[in-house]
C-alpha cells in the first residue's frame, strides 16, 4: 500500500542534486473531471518561482462522464481513480517531494460521493485534497494560461 508521505526523505534521492538556494521540491496534483496531473518541481522558496520542472504527467480519468453515466462517482471510476494517484504518490516518495499541494474540480462538487471520494484518498493515501470552488477553479485555470503564455 503507497502512501503519499511526502516531508520524509525518500530513499535513493540525492539532496545534492537540488539547485543551490532555499528550494524546496513540491508536487501539484489537479484532480480534474477528464485527468489528473501531476509537477514536480523544485522551487525557490523565496519567490515562488519554479526552478526546474522534474516532472509532469497527465492521466485520463473520466469522472465527469462516468458521473453523468451513473448519477454518482462508479465503484469502477473511484478505483481507477486511486490507482492513478496511488502511482503519482509513489513517484512523489522516489522523487524526493518535500511538501505538495492538491486540488479537485467540479464533478468532486457535483457528484454526491464526491467528497466521500476524496476522504478515502486521504484515509488510503495520506494525501490532502482541497475541493475547490467554481470561482477559485475559473481563477486557477486563468493563471495557468497566463503562467504558459510569459
């Protein structure tokens, strides 16, 4: 069983290999309707500022269709679901990850086990995940596309 334990050194990670700095090597994870991603990166600690990507994947996951098929998250859909970030959490411990931050969309509103679903990830997986409003997600999404176009 994978547990996201991210703030522990992982094992055959070289520290030494993080750019010189107060950097810390963080995870994002965007548990969305259609996919859920993952970054990593190492980041200046002062300014926010991303030093070095390591990492990025995206996974399809269809919650939101399986959501309109269904009435609810499928039994299916949850399991494929922490699968996906069962994987993602197990390359955050053999990375290094030193703190994270994890977000889920709309259908995690919508759907009535939506939430439910997103205690079993923490309960299993030891991983934190903030549902987002409609208005932060829209804000969210606004600074990404301006963050890709500089």
């Amino acid at each position: 069983r994978t547990h996201c334990t991210m703030g522990e050194e992982a094992p055959g990670v070289d520290v030494e290999e993080l750019p010189v700095g107060e950097v810390s090597r963080r995870a994002a994870f965007d548990i969305g309707s259609g996919a859920t991603k993952l970054q990593i990166a190492d980041v200046d600690v002062e300014s926010g500022k991303l030093l070095r990507v390591l990492f990025a994947h995206e996974e399809p996951v269809l919650f939101a269709l399986d959501w309109k098929t269904h009435g609810e998250l499928s039994d299916s859909i949850q399991i494929q679901g922490m699968e996906v970030l069962r994987g993602m959490c197990a390359r955050c411990s053999r990375t290094g990850v030193t703190a994270y931050a994890a977000i889920a969309t709309e259908v995690f509103r919508k759907a009535s086990n939506g939430g439910a679903f997103l205690d079993r990830v923490r309960t299993e997986l030891g991983l934190r995940v903030r549902m987002v409003s409609q208005d932060e997600e829209a804000r969210l999404g606004f600074l990404t596309a301006v963050a890709l176009s500089a």
